[in-house]
C-alpha cells in the first residue's frame, strides 16, 4: 500500500480497479509502482487478497483511463472498475478456469519440451548430439529441448521481472528471472550444463504461480458467492405495467415485484402482499421472517411463498447488501498487529537473503576452491527463497476468508484488526435493553392510587411520555392507545436524564420516573395510604398513613415488581402520588445459552451494564447468567464501566444497539452492534454488526475470531520456518533449486490458502443456543 501524494483535496476521486491476476505480494508491489509514477495520484490501496486496487486522484490532474493504462503497463489486465456491474465477478473468476489460462497452456507446453530434453538426455543418450554450438560451447538436443522449455514458460516470468526491474522492486519475479538467466548464463560461461536446472526452475515456478493463483481464486470465490446473492435484474411497475430492467436502473420509489421463490432485488419496505422471506443471508436467521406492510426487506433475500410489492429505498450501490460487500472488501485495510509485523520482517527479510545468496555464489570459489556451477547454483538457490510470498500472503487470505465467512452467517467485520482483537477478548460487556431483552417493552401492571382510576393513570401517563423518546414510554403511550385512552392537552415537556419526564397537563404540572424521582421531589415513600380491591393494591396517597391499610411502597409494590424483572414508573404531580405503572422486556430465548457458550469458549468474565434499576438488573442478571451487572447507569457511567474493564482485562467487548450505547461501544476493544440489518448508524459505526437480532451469533463471532488468530499464527510462523529450514539447507547442498521452489514457493502458499479456508467452515451452533 502506499500513501502517494497524500494532501488533502476534497476534489479527489476514488476508482475501484479489478486486478484479478494480482495475487500475490510482488505483483501488488509492481501495481503499486506504477500507479505512484501518475501524476495526480493521491493515494493507492493494493488488495491482493481480493485483487482489487482502491486508488485516489485528483481528476484535474488525471483519469480513470490512465490509472488503467499504468496497471496494464506493469503488465497485469484490468478486468472492471468503478462502476461496472460485472467487474465484480471478473473480480473473482472461477478457480478451475486457472487450468487452462494462457499462462498454463504455457507451463504444459514447457513441461513437454523439458520432458522430452530428459528423456533424451537420461534415457536415449544415443540420440542426444550435439545440435549447435554457442560461444564455443556444444549445445545437445536435451539443451535445445530445455532451452525451448525455458523460453516458453520463462517468458511470462522474465517479463514480470523485467517491470519489476524499472521499479527497482526486489520482488519474486525479478529473483526467480536472475536465477533462470544466471543458470543459462553460468552454463555457457563455466561449460557446466545447467539447463536443465533453469528449465526446470522455470516450469515448477510457472506450475506454482497457478498453484497460488488458484488458492487466491477459491479464496476470492466465498467473496463472489456473497456478490452474486442479489439478482442481476428486477420486475418493476411503471405506467401501469410490470417491466424487467436491470437492477442499476431501478431508482427509489419504484415499486418491485416479487414473486415466490425469487429473490428480492432491492432493499425497501414492503407496501403489499405478505409472504416469509429468507433473510439467513443477510442476518444469519435460519427461520424465514414473516413479512407485511409497512415492514423492511434486504436486497439478497428469497421470498419463500407469497407475492410481494416493495417500494424500493435505496439504490443498487447503497443497499445493504452492497454495503457489506463494500465492506468486506475493505476489511483488508485495517490490518492485524501480526499483519504489521510481517511486512516490517518481510522489508528485512528478502534484502537479507538476497544478500546471502550473493555471498554463498561467491565466496566459497573465490577464497576455498569451490566449483562455480555447483555455488552459483546454490546462491540462485537462496534468491528463490528470498521473497517471502507465502510469509505475506498468510495474514491477508486469513483475514479474507475469516470476515466472508463471518458475513455470510450475519456477522460483519469491519476489519481484520478487528477481528484479530475479538479472538483475544477476555470480557464481554451487554448493554441490557434490546441486546440481552427483546427490547419489546410492553405494560405489565398499572395501579392507580389516590381517588384515581387505571384510566387516569394512563391518561397521565400517555401525556406524559407521548413526546418522550425512551422505549418505556413508547411501551406507555401504546398500551394506552390499545385501551382507547387519550392523552390531555401536553406543554412545558423536559426530559430528565436518567430520571424521568415533566409536563403540564391540563394546566397541571405532573412527573413520571424512578422511584429516586419522587423521592427528590419530597415525597415519603415508606408511609403511604392505601385502599385495596380484593386483595389488590389499588390507591395510595402522599399522606403519612393514619389508618391500618398502610403500605411501604419501597419494600412492597416496588420491589415485588422489579423482583419480577419490571420497570417501576410513578405517575403524577408534586401534592400526590397518581399511580404505579410496571413495564416489563422480554429476555432473548437465546441470552442464556450465549452467555454460557462464550463461558466454555474461554471468555473470563461477563458483565450486564444498565440504566434499569438494581432489583430489576439483578433479576435479569440471574436469568441469563452473566457473572456481574451495573444498574442504574447514565450513558457517561456506561463508558466509565467499561473503561475500569478494560483496566483490569486485556481486551473488552461492548455489545450494545449500535445507537445509544454508542459511546460505550467506542471506548471498549471491541463494539459490536446488535440487530444493524438497515441501520446506517450501526453499519458505519460499530466495528463489528450481528445483521439480525440474534445473540447466538455472538459466540459464533468469537469461537471464529478466536480461530482465525490461531490460523494466521500457523500460516506465519509454519511459513517462516519452512523458509528458515530450505535457507540454512542450501549452502549444504541439502536443498535443490526445484525442491526450494515446490515447498518454500509453491508448497508453502497453497498450504496457507489452504489452512485459512477452513475458516469457511466455522458455523453457528444453532443447537447450543436452541438449548
């Protein structure tokens, strides 16, 4: 990656290139090289892992069709950019398409030259005379067969290193072209075949390019899968007709068909029919969603059985679907601590080895009498293990298969720093409402008091909370309407954070909040009169109580209510106590079973923050499991909560609603967003969203993570060892030129892609949260 010129313009224009056949760390290198030599380039982002090339420019300067040309004169084609709606799919093609590319027709054709020069020159030595003769050294049959061999598949090889060169890039190519030609070149001047050596050397690299090529493709492939889950065209109603357009031509307002079984093309709301649709791709859920008007779809989705219209509310590029991708795409940006500290060795590393290769070709002939042809052969040895591609490419494929793995069952990573600090997370931090509940709030209970009815408790209620924003009063407002109570007339409304709401209500001014509330306002809640209607509380007055039927409101009504896990609200003025209403939020079925499952996985400690009270927090706290919880929070003390845990744990995750618990969500290791299908704030915001409403996902997230770290340790430290292994061999004569090639090249970076796409099979454990 590089910064180019990196001022600021906010003219500057961002172009997406598909790269596809730059898939490994030197060809980004020589993309990255040309693209820095165009005037008006600001900044330039290789993506070898995905094959795209992110670059800024000032248009004033230069142009998308110039930026293309670089690419191509470094020697790489330009299959789609900005705007393109397949460039996507040429982004990623087919894995098995790899065998039979112009570039393998070449490696085939370039074995069969050398194995016929093997033959000829071990297996019918009569045949094998001498064909020319080159500076005074006889060339044989077997030699014109490698040399043949060596043009065709050498080719490709010495061009790369030839663009490589221009740009001083010590890269693959230019080290595996120094070493082809310096072994022609050591066998006309020492006399000492070495043909079939290069020849070799040029066909087992050309067989590992397709080898790394077709990892990177099945890598890329769990990326296109994603792309390709929304249609390529969609029926709209336009003048009274249904037409079927291109999904880049449908704009909002239209109003799409869809019928059972297809998928749905946009994102939107839907404005009639009914049906279930499948939205497992976009939040994971595994059961189909019941579907109506007025409720949202995604772009991606499968209507399973109804029909369906959706006016659409965002464009092809802007849906969700494309979002993710977008972001799946750009996760590569934020790289891991592991990621950083390989390309700083990487910079050591390949001068280093180069530097011994130099030394092992000729020191030992020049100061101890050794043979040229058989030390020369051993420093170009070390020059094809000098570029650590595999070394490189471990953490990048790791990180591309980890997050599309994730974002295929729901879960989107933002970043694979991210993900790298949520496999290391030793506490979890839940916001309560909406992440460990339903976030449903509905009225349990109402009981009025005084000389009130429940009528008049509502009514006061409904006044009062229909201009707040809180759920609970949401919660109050509903319950009211469905019971045909309407609210008096409302002024003079304020919010008192964290405390409750004030109005005047008819002239009258009246109070709804916490218990604390009211008693801030004077009122002795312990001594209170209360009438009773068979049994049940029904009226209780400010007056210190006179008679037998008294009550304690702090250590009866209230407490048996949050014992329940409900929410108190007191209603009314500052002369007298109008009613006690309780509000109560169902637990997420699967609350319990996550916070257990990320118990087993290794997660230390647990912890429930809320702005609930404590009898109801510890209700709730005891329900689902978790071994700690914080009530009676403001927003502020939430942050204050996680950061004492993140001084005592090493790293904290936040799950939150993505939106007001926003704050808390920036100051932990980790924010994860719950239910950010369709919310912008949480998309852009969180650094990791669960697509649905569905915390099973959770210890999915992090038995992946978890997973995916130990992943990138093995590719890195098992690629560095078989690279350290192969070096010290070579001056030994232990490690041949093809052996080098196969396992340090070719063995290596198959094996990595290879370990990292078992990411891809880490799933939810439905069962476990079922449970």
């Amino acid at each position: 990656m590089s910064n180019a010129d990196s001022r600021p313009d906010a003219a500057s224009v961002t172009a997406r290139l598909s790269v596809p056949e730059m898939d490994c760390p030197s060809c980004a290198g020589k993309v990255d090289g040309a693209l820095d030599g165009v005037a008006g380039v600001r900044s330039i982002e290789t993506q070898a892992a995905t094959g795209r090339v992110v670059v800024t420019y000032d248009p004033d300067e230069t142009d998308e069709d110039a930026l293309v040309a670089a690419v191509e004169a470094a020697g790489y084609e330009v299959t789609g950019r900005s705007g393109d709606a397949d460039s996507g799919d040429e982004a990623a093609p087919s894995p098995q398409a790899v065998w039979t590319s112009t570039r393998a027709l070449k490696t085939w054709a370039s074995a069969v030259l050398v194995t016929v020069g093997f033959l000829a020159e071990f297996l019918l030595p009569a045949l094998n005379g001498v064909v020319a003769t080159v500076l005074g050294t006889d060339v044989l049959l077997a030699d014109a067969f490698f040399l043949a061999g060596i043009a065709v598949a050498g080719q490709p090889i010495v061009r790369g290193g030839y663009y490589s060169l221009k740009q001083l890039n010590l890269d693959i190519d230019l080290l595996m072209s120094v070493a082809i030609l310096g072994a022609v070149t050591a066998s006309v001047a020492f006399g000492e075949r070495l043909y079939f050596e290069a020849a070799t050397l040029a066909v087992l690299f050309s067989v590992s390019e397709l080898l790394e090529t077709y990892s990177m493709d099945r890598a890329r492939t769990s990326l296109r899968e994603l792309m390709e889950l929304s249609p390529d065209e969609a029926t709209v109603r336009r003048g009274g007709e249904e037409v079927t357009v291109p999904v880049e031509d449908v704009v909002v307002g239209d109003v799409v068909v869809v019928r059972p079984g297809e998928k749905l093309p946009m994102d939107g709301v839907v404005v009639g029919g009914e049906s279930a649709v499948n939205q497992a791709p976009i939040t994971g859920e595994s059961v189909p969603v019941d579907k109506t008007d007025g409720d949202e779809v995604y772009a991606g989705t499968v209507n399973e059985e109804g029909y369906l219209e959706v006016e659409v509310t965002a464009a092809a590029a802007e849906n969700t679907l494309s979002r993710i991708v977008d972001m799946v795409e750009d996760a590569q940006a934020n790289q891991t601590e592991r990621e950083q500290f390989v390309e700083r060795f990487a910079a050591y590393y390949t001068p280093l080895v180069v530097g011994a290769g130099v030394l092992v070709g000729v020191v030992p002939p020049l100061l101890f009498g050794g043979a040229w042809p058989t030390w020369i052969l051993r420093g170009l040895t070390l020059f094809v293990l000098a570029c650590p591609c595999a070394f490189v490419i471990s953490t990048p494929v790791s990180v591309v298969s980890g997050v599309t793995s994730a974002a295929k069952n729901g879960v989107l990573v933002k970043g694979g720093n991210h993900l790298e600090s949520m496999g290391a997370v030793d506490a979890v931090a839940f916001d309560k409402t909406g992440t460990l509940t339903k976030g449903e709030l509905t009225v349990t209970d109402v009981v009025p008091l005084g000389e009130n009815a429940e009528r008049d408790v509502l009514r006061c209620a409904r006044g009062l909370e229909s201009r707040s924003e809180h759920p609970i009063g949401d919660a109050i407002v509903e319950e009211a309407a469905d019971r045909g109570v309407d609210a008096g007339a409302v002024s003079d409304f304020e919010s008192v954070t964290g405390k409750g709401v004030r109005a005047d209500l008819d002239g009258t001014t009246h109070y709804a909040g916490k218990p604390g509330y009211f008693q801030e306002l004077g009122f002795d809640l312990s001594h209170v009169h209360a009438a009773t209607d068979g049994g049940v509380v029904t009226q209780t007055t400010r007056r210190l109580c006179e008679r037998n039927d008294c009550l304690d409101l702090l250590e009866d009504v209230v407490p048996r209510l949050q014992a329940e896990g409900k929410t108190v609200v007191l209603v009314g003025t500052d002369e007298e106590l109008e009613g006690v209403i309780a509000v109560a939020d169902e637990v997420r079925p699967e609350a319990e079973a996550a916070v257990r499952r990320l118990r087993e996985l290794g997660v230390e400690h647990t912890v429930m923050l809320t702005g609930d009270n404590e009898r109801t927090a510890a209700a709730i706290a005891e329900q689902v499991g978790v071994d700690d919880y914080r009530a009676e929070l403001l927003p502020e003390e939430k942050v204050d909560a996680v950061e004492a845990l993140t001084a005592e744990y090493d790293a904290v995750a936040m799950v939150g609603d993505g939106v007001n618990d926003a704050p808390a969500l920036a100051t932990a290791t980790v924010g994860v967003a719950m239910g950010a299908a369709g919310t912008d704030t949480a998309l852009e915001t969180a650094d990791i969203a669960l697509m649905g409403d569905d915390l099973s996902r959770l210890p999915y997230l992090y038995d992946l993570s978890n997973r995916a770290n130990g992943v990138i340790r093995q590719n890195v430290w098992s690629s560095l060892a078989a690279k350290a292994v192969l070096a010290a061999g070579v001056p030994l004569g232990y490690v041949p030129i093809w052996l080098a090639v196969l396992a340090g090249d070719a063995g290596m970076t198959t094996a990595v892609t290879a370990n990292a796409m078992r990411l891809s099979r880490v799933t939810p454990d439905l069962d476990a949260a079922d449970a």
